[in-house]
C-alpha cells in the first residue's frame, strides 16, 4: 500500500512535470495533511475505531493511484488533498493500534509496556520500510524498459552541495516514459492498495481505544475531541519534541528530494535513482526490527545517540564530497548509513510518544503527524531556491536543536517517570500475571 508513496521525489515530479504539476501534487499532499492532523485524527478515530479508519484512510491513498491514470490539474489536486486528509488518521490510527496492543500483550505477559510497544513498532517499521524496496524495485523495472537520461552534467562541477538551482544544468535527455509503462506501474500500484485494503477490512481485528478511560472521557462532546490536538500542546513534553519531530521531515525530505537530485541524478543519472532508494529502504527495514528488539537492552537514549552521530557525520561528509562516477559504491553506502538512522528516528520516536501520552495517544500521533508534515513542507518548499550546501548546514541546526530539546524530555522523564516508562516492582516479576488477577 505504501509503495506509492515512498517513491523518491524525482520519478513522481518528472512524471508529471507539466506546469509543475508534479511539484505541486507533493506540496498539497503535506499542506493537506497539516491541516488534516489538527482536526480529523482523534474525531475519526473516537467514531469510526482503528481499524475503520484505517480502512477509510488507505482508500485515499487508492484514490490518488487512481487519478494519476489521467494526470491533470483537475485530477490530481483534488486526489492529493484527499490523500492529505487521509494520511495523519492513518498514521494516528496505525499508532494508536500499536501502542494498545503492545500494552495490552505487556499486561498479560507481565512484561513492560515501553519494551513491547518498542518492538511492535520495530516490526511495523521493517514492514512499512521494505515498501520503499518493492515499490522503487518496482518502478525501476518497469522503467528501465524504457531509454532514460545519463547524467545531468558531464563535468560534474555542480554535483553534490555545490548544486544551486541558478547553475542547475537542465536534463540532456528528458524524454520520460511512454504511456503504456505509465500505466502498468499505476494499475500494480493500484492494485495492491484494494488488495491492501480488502485485508483490513476482513482479517484485522478491532480493539477497544476507550479501555481504561473514566466514563466522563470516553463521553466526551465531539467539539472536545477535535481540540484534543490543540490540548495537547499543553504538555511542555509535547512541545519539546516538535523539533525532534519536524526533523523527521527534513531529513526524509532531503533524502528523497536533493540527495537524489543533486548526488545521484547529476553525477549517475536518474535510472539508478530507485537502486539507491532500495538501498536506503532495505538499511532501514532491517534496522527497523534490530533496534526495536535491540532498545530494551540499550534504552531509546544509546539509539538516539547513535542516529545523531550518523547522521552528523553524514552531513559533513556530505559538505566535502565531490561526486564522480568513479566512486559508484559511496552513492550506496550514504543512502545506507542515512537509513540505518531514519530506522532509528522512525521506531524510537513513535514509541516514545506511544509511552509518553498513553493517555492521549490519538491527539499525540496526529501531532506528530501535523509536525513531521511541516518539516516535509519546509524542506521541499525551499528545495527550489536553496543551494544544497545551504540545505545541509540547515539540516545540522534542526538536528542540533532536536537532541538538546529532545534531552530536556528525558530529564524530566528521568524524574518523573510516565506509566508505562515504570519498571516493575519486585513484587510483580515474582508472580506470573494470571496468578495475580486471582489473588
């Protein structure tokens, strides 16, 4: 299902380059989503369950795959905003799934909650993450059936972060592919997402989200739950990790937006785009599972740590490097070591939010959803004006700020630790849990 959209930026806005439309559908898509994450989460989720809104959400993305069969202003503005509204439930939805069900196996295990939501996420993550594998894989084959263009420069001077977008070198061979192509990708996409669909809809199984709330929260007016988002920027733990989170954006953005651009497109040529894409998304897969499993004997701390040295030493790297065709291996391995760290910002901070706001885990998600999208919108908004060069140092001052606030989070953690962050009393390790719900 998520095939379609974790295609890098390049092959969606150079199929529909016309006017900018390409551009332009990615733009609304998050502007939409923005404004989705403010309001439609919580309510839908209240209504509708979990597992309704997920399925709701994902024919949105449906819809989208549909409208690009006839690619025009009058289709796919109207398909990206409604992919935008339904994305921030989704995630808020998946997340919120996640989160109750690892707490609930946690209860009946005796075990911590922190630690299994850890590994539900690590999981979903391995899973999600592999989408960028099959669906670049995918597009790669279909297209690679057609001629496609060889670098976009042939000295190679404004490769890398001296690309700036007034010595851009247009494309020498911008002949995209043929029609029939077009739609043999689209019709899998497609398929898959009704496939994908169809699933939920039969075989997931609903959970209760309102278990374990008071009567007076579980009746709440709808007008109180649409606020819900807006509340929760009350929590001083909320605001501290926007930058954390709107980092999340930017770095995916740069990744899929001038990384493939600027690196890869102008040194290589965009038919190894979605080789180095796999690459990232296969990194991230697996170290999506390993840290999962790995954080409950290292803690979310040693991860962050380990994402932050990476991708700072990435970003330098990135400074200084002069792309050339004969060094094809580094193309692969930045994408590599990017994705072993995205792992790490992907399961370590939707876990963290799922222990934090237990309590609030629908308004929580879909804000985290409203600030990753930001970050997206940013980054892409100035990707057209910005030397890259630009971009990176950018990129490390978000970062920088992200950890020293993201810090903050623990040391109030670290004193006043939230329920599920709790490890349990001597008392209950000795005793299996069904033997306690009978004494």
């Amino acid at each position: 299902m998520h095939s379609v959209k974790r295609i890098p930026v390049p092959h969606w806005s150079s199929l529909n380059s016309d006017g900018g439309l390409g551009v332009a559908s990615l733009s609304i898509i998050y502007a939409a989503l923005i404004i989705s994450s403010m309001f439609v989460p919580p309510i839908l989720i209240k209504k509708l369950g979990c597992k309704w809104t997920i399925t709701v959400s994902m024919c949105c993305y449906v819809a989208y795959s549909l409208g690009n069969f006839y690619a025009s202003w009058y289709t796919l503005i109207p398909t990206s905003v409604i992919l935008g509204l339904g994305g921030a439930p989704l995630w808020a939805a998946k997340c919120t799934y996640l989160t109750v069900s690892g707490n609930n196996y946690a209860a009946k295990a005796g075990k911590v909650g922190r630690d299994i939501v850890n590994q539900y996420f690590g999981v979903f993550f391995l899973l999600f993450q592999s989408s960028g594998v099959w669906g670049n894989l995918i597009s790669s084959l279909i297209f690679g059936q057609s001629p496609t263009g060889g670098p976009q420069n042939s000295n190679y001077t404004n490769c890398g972060a001296d690309d700036c977008p007034v010595v851009a070198v247009v494309a020498g061979n911008n002949t995209g592919p043929s029609d029939s192509l077009i739609y043999t990708l689209l019709g899998i996409y497609t398929g898959s997402g009704v496939l994908a669909v169809a699933l939920i809809a039969v075989f997931l199984d609903q959970i209760d989200v309102e278990a374990g709330k008071s009567k007076e929260e579980s009746e709440q007016p709808v007008w109180t739950t649409v606020l819900a988002t807006f509340r929760q920027l009350g929590d001083i733990r909320q605001l501290l990790l926007i930058p954390l989170t709107m980092y999340s954006g930017f770095e995916q953005g740069f990744l899929s937006g001038d990384y493939t651009k600027s690196y890869v497109t102008c040194s290589l040529g965009i038919q190894y785009v979605g080789y180095v894409m796999i690459c990232f998304a296969a990194t991230n897969s697996v170290c999506s599972m390993a840290f999962g499993k790995l954080s409950q004997y290292t803690g979310r701390i040693a991860l962050f740590a380990l994402a932050t040295a990476t991708h700072v030493a990435c970003i330098i790297a990135l400074l200084l490097w002069k792309p050339h065709p004969d060094q094809f291996a580094v193309f692969f391995i930045f994408p590599a070591l990017w994705g072993m760290a995205d792992a790490v910002w992907q399961t370590q901070t939707n876990a963290l939010y799922g222990v934090l706001f237990d309590d609030h885990k629908e308004a929580a998600f879909a804000n985290y959803r409203l600030w990753e999208s930001l970050g997206f919108v940013i980054a892409y908004a100035y990707s057209t004006f910005l030397c890259v060069s630009v971009k990176l140092y950018i990129l490390l001052a978000v970062l920088v700020v992200a950890m020293v606030t993201y810090g903050f989070v623990e040391y109030r953690e670290a004193k006043n630790p939230s329920k599920n962050s709790r490890e349990m009393t001597n008392e209950e390790k000795t005793y299996p849990y069904d033997l306690q719900t009978a004494m």
